[in-house]
C-alpha cells in the first residue's frame, strides 16, 4: 500500500513539473522585461556618472531595449534623466545640459548619444562594428 502512495505522488509531480516545463506565455508577456546582459536582443537599465564638456559629472539614467533585427527603432531609449549627485561630482556648477554626450556600451554594441535634459526625444543610438580598446587597439565588437 506505501508503495502504491508513492508512485501515485512520483506520478503527480512528474506530472505537475511537465505542465509547468510546457505551459504557453501570457499575452501580456514582455521579453524585454528584467535585465538582459548579452545578445541580439533585450534590455537594460542604465545608472551612471557622465562626464560634461566642463569636466563636471551629472548622474545619468534611463531605459535601454534593443533588437538587431527588428527593422523600425531596433534601439529604444526611455526615462532619460541626468540630475546632480555627490557620489558621481560633489562640485557641480553650471552646465550646458542641451550639450551631447556620447556613451558606449561595449557588452552590448551599442553606442547612445543624448543630451542632458530630463525626457529629451533627441537621443541617438546605434549598434556599433569595432571599438577603441584601453589599449588603443580596434577590436571587434561580439555581441554573445
């Protein structure tokens, strides 16, 4: 009689788990959601210290998502926002924000020009081939 139970509840675990291995995506699903490091596709959050044309740095964050094969906008930028912040410059004093600022995401190929106005729409972005390595050698850009 045990061994009957615990075949009958092997049976329904199995049974659970290949329901749960095989079950359909929601429609409301987003691929993009969370945080993609690597690939053709996907999506980041960007938290970093820019540097200005003054030499100063302005705390910088927006949204990233990408798609190298989709044909209209394969890169995506929202929620841009550059504000002052003591841990990126302490001393911050007037700064151009209509000036543009280029930031390279070499994980990813990708290379963002924006402004430093908080919802600015004049944001370029593209997919980058090579880049200058640290040691001033060109290297292949390789998006895993």
């Amino acid at each position: 009689m045990k061994f009957a139970g615990v075949v009958l509840t092997l049976v329904f675990l199995v049974e659970c788990s290949l329901v749960a291995t095989f079950k359909i995506a929601p429609k409301d699903w987003n691929p993009y959601k969370g945080a993609d490091h690597h690939g053709i596709r996907g999506g980041f959050k960007i938290h970093r210290c820019t540097k200005t044309k003054e030499g100063d740095q302005l705390y910088c964050e927006y949204n990233v998502h990408y798609d190298k094969f989709r044909r209209h906008e394969p890169i995506s930028i929202d929620h841009l926002r550059c504000v002052k912040r003591n841990h990126c410059d302490s001393d911050v004093g007037n700064i151009d924000r209509s000036q543009q600022v280029t930031e390279m995401f070499i994980q990813h190929c990708i290379e963002i020009t924006h402004s430093l106005i908080t919802n600015d729409n004049k944001i370029t972005a593209s997919f980058i081939e090579e880049y200058k390595g640290h040691d001033g050698i060109m290297h292949k850009c390789i998006m895993n």
